[in-house]
C-alpha cells in the first residue's frame, strides 16, 4: 500500500465490531447528480438512514427505558440504483436490517472550513446481498 494512492473514502476498518441487525431510525434517499453539479431528478445513489442496535434497544425496552435515547449511527445502503429506488422510505423506517456482509468505513463531515473525515460509518451493499444476484454471480 503507498500511502499516496489510498483512496480514504474506500478505506474500510476492520477492528469494529458491528451490530448482527440494526433497527432503522431514520432515512433519506441521496440523488445523483449531474456534471453542472445539479442533481439529477428522480435518481438514487444511495440511501441514508440513522440506526440503533437491535439488541441493545431490545434489552433497554425490557428494562423499562426508552430506546429511543440510545445513539445512532450512521448506515449507507448501497447498490445498483435499480435496487435502491425499489425500497421505500416508510418501509425501512422502524423496520431491522441485517447488517452481514457491511463495511465500516470512514466518514466524510462537511464543516465551515470545507470538511474533513471525521468518525465512522456502516456501508451496507443491498444488491450484493439479494438472493437473484448472488445465484447470477455463480453462472
């Protein structure tokens, strides 16, 4: 690896442990967008959404305390935008995804000076991960 090739937004951290099933708070779908800068109407590049530990809320609820004040993180769905424009919005909220197969990988912060990597986030790649695409994968 030289150190002048990486590529820091493909970088991914293997020394994090990531939850078995995320319990989706929030979510947004991210547009792509054109040369000019504008986006592109209609289209999908990737999903964002903010998730809880299923686990963990689970054992909050049963304790008698809100889940909803346990922190969230950061999950980016990706994949073909076929596969992302199929998911809707009001489905995935409150619903768990199963976090096999998902990267951590840094995070891009958009600040007043122009933004740097700061923290980390979950990258989950949903057509990767859908039966019809690993069955074509295998011919």
């Amino acid at each position: 690896m030289l150190l002048g090739k990486v590529k820091l937004g493909e970088v991914t951290i293997s020394n994090v442990t990531i939850p078995k099933i995320a319990t989706v708070q929030t979510v947004s779908k991210a547009p792509r967008y054109a040369e000019n800068g504008e986006p592109i109407q209609g289209s999908v590049s990737k999903i964002v959404c903010q998730f809880v530990d299923s686990e963990l809320a689970k054992l909050i609820q049963k304790s008698g305390a809100d889940p909803a004040e346990l922190k969230t993180y950061l999950l980016e769905l990706v994949g073909t935008e076929q596969d992302l424009s199929e998911l809707s919005i009001s489905d995935l909220i409150g619903s768990d995804v199963e976090l096999e197969g998902a990267k951590v990988m840094l995070k891009w912060e958009q600040g007043r000076n122009g933004g740097s990597w700061r923290g980390l986030k979950v990258v989950l790649n949903i057509s990767a991960s859908l039966p019809e695409t690993k069955e074509s994968e295998k011919k």
